[in-house]
C-alpha cells in the first residue's frame, strides 16, 4: 500500500496542485525547529502531532486535487486529439454563442483561425461582417440562402443542410445539445460536413444517367407505339403473344427509364414542385378509389379508416399522389389471395403533423433487409423470387418525396404477415421545405 501511495506522490507531486502542500511542507518545518528550540520537549510532540495531522490531510486533499486535475487534462487531450483528427468541423459554444471548441477541419471550413474565434461571442449582427458571415449563418440557418431541414423541429440531434453560392459550398449541421446531469442545457456542438465535392459527383453521374436514360426514352416510345399499333392489326394468335410480350418489355423499359429520370430530378433538385392548399381526407378517399380497381385483379380489399372532419395540408397533389400509389401498389402486388390493405389518417397530438399508414397482409420484409429498404435500386430477395420486375427506385423516390414535404416516413415488417408504412406530412406551412435543393446520397 505504501509503495503504491509512494508510486502516486512521485507521479504528482510537481503538479501545481501540490503548491500548497510543499508551502505548508516548509513552514511546518520552520515552527517545529522553533518548538523544540524555545518549547519544553512535551509541548514540542503535542505541536508535532497536530501538525502531522493536518499534514496528511493536506496531503490527501492535495493528491485527490492533482489526480482529478490531471485526468482532466488527459482527457482533454485526448478529446482535442480526437476532433483534430475529424475531417468534420466541430464547434462547441455555450448559451451566449460564445465559442468554446474550434477544430481544424472548421478552420478550413469557414476560413477562420481558432485563436480568432475561441472565446469571442456571436451575434446576427456579425452576419454583415463577410469574413463570419458563412459562421453567423450556421448558427442562425434562416440567413442562408438556401435550407433543408432533416430532422422534425424541436427534436435533437437538429441536421439540416445548407447550400452557399459566394463561396460554393454544400454543408450538412449536426446540431447536439450538451447538458448536466439534471437536465439543464449548457450550450451546444455542430459538426459541418463538406459535401461540396461529393455533390459535384452526383451531379456529373446524374447528368450521365439523365442523358442515357432520355437516348433510351426516344426510341423504346417509338417501339411502344408500333406494338400498340400492331395490337389493332388482324394477327394470329402466335403473331398477337409476340406483339403483346414485346409491348409488355418496352412498357418494363419505359417505366425503369421514367424512374431513372425521376431520381435524376430529385438528386439535382430539379423535380419540380407545385404547393397548394389540398383536403388530404379527400384526396386520399381519391387515390385508394384509383387503387381499388388494381386490388379487385389480385383479390385483396383496400380499407380507409376515413377521418370524420376535413383535414389541410400543403402538398404537391401530383408528386404525393405518386407517393401514395406506388406504397398501396407494392401493398396490393405483394399481398396474399384475400389480402387486405388498411390505410389510416390522424393528427398527431403532439406536435403539427398528420400521420398516414398503409398496412398489408402480405410477404412482409426479412429484417436484414429493412435498413436498405429505401435505398437505390435494392429489392428483397423474397420479392424477387415473387417478381422479377421492378428497378428497386420506387421506395426511393416515395421517401424523397415525403421528405420534400416535410414529413418522414419509416418501415415495419414481420416476415409472412405483413408490412405497415407510416409517413408524416406537417399541417403548417412554415415545416415545408422553403426550396427544393440537391439532396444527394442519404
């Protein structure tokens, strides 16, 4: 026990924190050679008691100091390290916008040195000064040109994007709260993520596949029209299977070629929006009366939980309805003989959105699968053993749409008995989205 008390006082006794003892140290010795110069020899070992005495506790509170505030130090280090290494700026500042962390990759970011921002409070007003202009602008979104929220308002982590035009530069925000042990927020980090370069590549491969998809578009509508036209003729029946397997596979075409182009529109923000005020209860009674007749060819019913009242939204009645009818198509092929499909709407009570879901009875998703549902071009190995057609792009571009809206949606599954899907759209207006921008790879 000793050797290790003795290993630990080796270790901090140069530290600041050990001041005190040393002085108490050195004075203690000074009254006691005084003690036993000028004191009877009792006197001089009572003084001597007592001052051992304070002396270990001195000692102890000052180890217990000097470890503490090295650790501290340690993991500060530690922690500087870390966020020096990212390539994601990191800036950590208080309640009062006074900036206490500002890492490297944010110096090149922003194009501002630490030691110019480390300590100094922000303001809107600063926002006319043009070197922290791009600064101000991250801590206050509604100043930039053009923004994207990614999270619902109010819930944290808060991500949005911001897109710049002097200097160009597309930017994701991570916004975390910090708080202590009862709750009470103490300030605030944002991580900025530089997506500028990987921006540039998805356009360039956006407008490849653009480019590709429309040489293609030209001559399978011209091969579409002529099977079309050659349904109308006198055929054999062996001349009328090959028309109508041929206008079959050009209309598969068409369609992967159509989806192509969508997600070209969407990733370069070119897809096109018309807001308007729309009755949602409607417009949904609308489009599942549009369904019914596709759900009556595979036996399945489709049942709308109809809200008593009216409900509005803003929404584009084009673009959601394409939303809307791609989920209750994959409801409606992918269910059982006999299948149901239910369709809800309701306002949630916490908070100014509505939710929409559709559920199935259908084949249901593995689980290894759900993460990589809404991605590009994925399809679950049990839907295509069901069937081979589909680019795996329609999920994508209903999540995109949604989003484009304001809402989210998410995905459950049990494998053989059904999936539901549930997106949310807001009723206010100011939760839309102000401009359409690239969204890019999520």
């Amino acid at each position: 026990m000793f050797q290790r008390f003795w290993s630990n006082f080796k270790i901090y006794a140069t530290l600041p924190e050990m001041r005190v003892f040393w002085v108490f140290l050195f004075l203690v010795l000074a009254v006691l050679i005084i003690d036993f110069i000028y004191l009877p020899f009792l006197w001089s070992l009572i003084s001597l008691g007592i001052f051992l005495a304070i002396g270990v506790i001195i000692i102890f509170s000052s180890l217990r100091s000097a470890k503490a505030n090295l650790n501290i130090k340690i993991e500060h280090s530690r922690f500087e390290s870390i966020i020096g290494d990212l390539r994601d700026g990191v800036v950590a500042y208080d309640q009062n916008f006074k900036i206490l962390v500002f890492n490297r990759a944010a110096e090149e970011i922003f194009n501002l040195k630490a030691a110019e921002v480390i300590g100094k409070y922000f303001s809107l007003e600063q926002a006319k000064e043009p070197r922290l202009k791009l600064l101000v602008q991250t801590f206050f979104p509604s100043l930039a040109p053009a923004v994207v929220r990614r999270s619902e308002a109010g819930v944290y982590p808060q991500v949005i994007d911001l897109s710049f035009d002097q200097p160009v530069l597309d930017l994701r925000i991570t916004t975390n709260r910090v708080a202590d042990n009862n709750g009470q927020v103490l300030g605030f980090v944002k991580v900025a993520r530089d997506r500028t370069r990987d921006l540039e590549l998805l356009r360039s491969k956006s407008e490849f596949i653009t480019l590709a998809s429309r040489q293609l578009r030209t001559p399978l509508t011209a091969a579409n029209w002529v099977f079309e036209s050659l349904k109308k003729e006198s055929l054999t029946d062996s001349q009328q299977e090959l028309v109508n397997s041929g206008s079959q596979a050009t209309g598969k075409l068409l369609k992967i070629v159509n989806d192509l182009l969508d997600v070209a529109k969407i990733e370069e923000g070119r897809f096109g929006y018309n807001f308007q005020n729309i009755n949602i209860v409607d417009f949904l009674e609308k489009i599942i009366g549009e369904a019914s007749a596709i759900a009556g060819k595979y036996n399945v019913k489709i049942y709308f939980d109809r809200p008593a009242e009216a409900i509005n939204i803003f929404a584009d009645t084009q673009k959601l309805g394409v939303a809307v009818s791609h989920l209750l198509d994959n409801a409606i092929r992918y269910n059982i003989s006999n299948g149901r499909v239910d369709v809800k709407l309701q306002k949630l009570s916490d908070r100014p959105y509505i939710q929409i879901s559709v559920k199935d009875t259908g084949v249901g998703i593995p689980e290894e699968d759900m993460q990589k549902l809404f991605t590009k071009f994925f399809r679950g190995e049990n839907i295509t053993k069901l069937s081979a057609e589909g680019s795996g792009l329609g999920l994508y571009i209903v999540k995109n749409i949604i989003r484009r809206h304001g809402g989210n949606i998410r995905a459950e599954s049990v494998l053989d008995r059904g999936s539901a899907f549930y997106f949310t759209l807001p009723t206010d207006l100011k939760l839309v989205p102000s401009k359409e921008i690239v969204y890019g790879e999520e």
